[in-house]
C-alpha cells in the first residue's frame, strides 16, 4: 500500500528541521509537543524510515530525514506559492508581501518608499525582514520570503533578478583631512589611511575592498560595526575613513563634521535590484515595487553636494585642507 503523507505533517516536519528541538518546534507551529512528537512518528511510519535521531538536547536528523526535509520544503513552497497565485490573481500588491532588505539599504529607502505603498496600495500588508544577503537568499529559497531587495548581482540559481539603480560610493574623511577643492578621490589614496568598513558578512564591505584591490589587513578596520552610523560617527572623530554609499548621504552626512569627496572615474558603485524566486506567480507584483523604488529613489534620495567635480593632475593629498 502507497504510503499516506499529509502536509500538516511535512509542516510539523519542516518546523522540527530548522529549530532542531520538539519544544520549540511544536510552539513554532502553535502546538503541543506530544501533539507534534506523535505526527512526526506517523510520518516515519508512513514512510519507512527514521527521519531524527532523539536526544537529550533536541533531535538530529538522519541523512535520510536531512533528504526528506529538503524535499519538505520544496514542496511547502510550492504550496504557499500555489496559495499566493489563487489569492493574487487578479490584484497587483494586495495581501501579504514578505520583503527582505540589507542594512545597507534599509534606514534610507524605506522611509520615502513606504508612504507610496501606503497610498498606492493601501490594502498591502507589508512585513520586513532587515538581515544579511546570505541569510535573506536563504530564507527567500526557503519561501519564508517573497522578495529581497539587495546588492545584485546574485548567481544563485532559480533566481530572478530585476536591476533598479546604480548607487556610486563616496570617500567620507574627516574634516581634518578634507581633499582640496575640487578634487577628486583614488584607490591609491586609500591606500595609506585606515579604511574602516561594516563587519564581515555585508555585501557592501566585500564591494568596498574589491574597489580598493585591498584584503584584510591591519589597515582594514572591520571589528564589530554592523551600522554605517556608527562608522560615519568613527570617521567624523578622526579614527579614519570609509566608503559610503550615495543613498545613505542624506541621512549620514548631514549634521556630521566629515567631508565627502568623489572618486575619480570609473567610480565605484553597486547596482540596487530585487530578487525572487523563479517560480514565484507574483512577478507583476515584484516589477510594481521595483517601479515604486526608483520613483523612491528619485524623489527622496537626491544626496546633497559632494567636494569634487574634476580631478587634478597627480594624485590628491588627503591631509591638504580646503582652500
């Protein structure tokens, strides 16, 4: 006889796969732990096979459950993605939307992009997610997310991408050491002063060493800061300089005594995009918000004047101060 599974138990299974522990795998799904220890069990014996190894400090999966856990949620997803087809059919950015953003991103797009959803969408149920590529592409793959909006490019496979903005990095210094008029910044520059950078795991460090063909050194400062505040703060006190990114001006560089500057050409930059899986239903609702965010970013984020507009002969010295 065929075996006989349920989705509630792949739900209760995919729940015990990720918080590796029957208590709070069984408040995940607004259970009880007996209640969900015994769907787990029927679903062994359906399927003839020991899917978790029990212990006294949670559970282990079997190589065998490690499978079927992958196929679980491959298979949720398609469920919650045939749900969302029926539900948005016929309407562009209603219900629920689930978006992932980097930190990078957040603090400055949200603020001019949510009063257009607001008025445009008035019937959108918005939920955020704020966290790290790696971990957003991870939970978007894993259908806990509908869309991200990110650094591209992402390679992953079964991704679609939709390319919005080029967003150009700027040199941030110190008052004290504030470029000439009109000039422009170099990687050479950089090189002889202590560049401090977001904490490893963020895109936009990764983009700002490729930039400056620098690995990690002791010239690289990278320890603990997870917010460009806190950065532009250390830079603004003279303990070094950064990279910023030109939708950030507006809020970081204003009130704070530090000099931005632009770099020579080609300037660096990162391309701001969205990202969902391929075989999401809601790609109308995706290219919708994506013209939404360039209507955000070109009303709201226009960054205030930067030093330089052409650059001299020879290289800039970084400690020549303002004429």
């Amino acid at each position: 006889m065929r075996p006989h599974v349920t989705l509630k138990q792949l739900r209760y299974f995919d729940a015990l796969a990720r918080e590796q522990h029957f208590g709070r795998a069984a408040e995940a799904c607004s259970i009880t732990q007996p209640a969900l220890s015994m769907q787990i069990t029927e679903l062994e014996q359906q399927l003839g096979l020991v899917l978790v190894e029990r212990t006294r400090s949670g559970v282990l999966l079997s190589d065998k459950g490690r499978e079927i856990a992958a196929r679980a949620a491959r298979i949720l997803c398609d469920v919650n993605e045939m749900i969302d087809f029926a539900l948005h059919a016929n309407k562009v950015l209603a219900g629920s939307l689930r978006l992932g953003v980097i930190p990078s991103i957040a603090p400055y797009m949200l603020p001019p992009l949510l009063p257009l959803l607001r008025e445009g969408y008035p019937t959108l149920e918005l939920h955020v997610r704020e966290t790290q590529t790696l971990l957003l592409m991870q939970e978007l793959t894993e259908g806990k997310l509908d869309v991200v909006l990110l650094a591209l490019p992402i390679t992953q496979a079964d991704i679609e991408t939709m390319p919005l903005f080029d967003d150009h990095f700027l040199l941030a210094l110190p008052k004290s050491k504030k470029l000439a008029s009109r000039v422009r910044a170099t990687k050479d520059l950089i090189e002889h002063e202590r560049l401090l950078l977001l904490e490893e795991g963020h895109c936009l460090r990764e983009q700002a060493l490729t930039y400056c063909s620098l690995q990690q050194s002791s010239a690289v400062n990278t320890f603990g800061v997870s917010s460009l505040s806190t950065i532009v703060e250390m830079v603004a006190a003279g303990y070094g300089i950064t990279l910023l990114p030109e939708m950030c001006l507006n809020v970081e560089a204003r009130g704070r005594d530090i000099g931005i500057t632009r770099f020579v050409e080609p300037q660096p930059l990162r391309t701001v995009g969205l990202a969902w899986r391929a075989t999401s239903p809601r790609a109308d609702d995706f290219r919708e918000l994506g013209r939404l965010i360039k209507l955000a970013w070109s009303k709201a984020c226009t960054p205030p004047p930067v030093q330089a507009e052409t650059a001299p002969e020879g290289p800039p010295n970084v400690n020549e101060q303002t004429s």
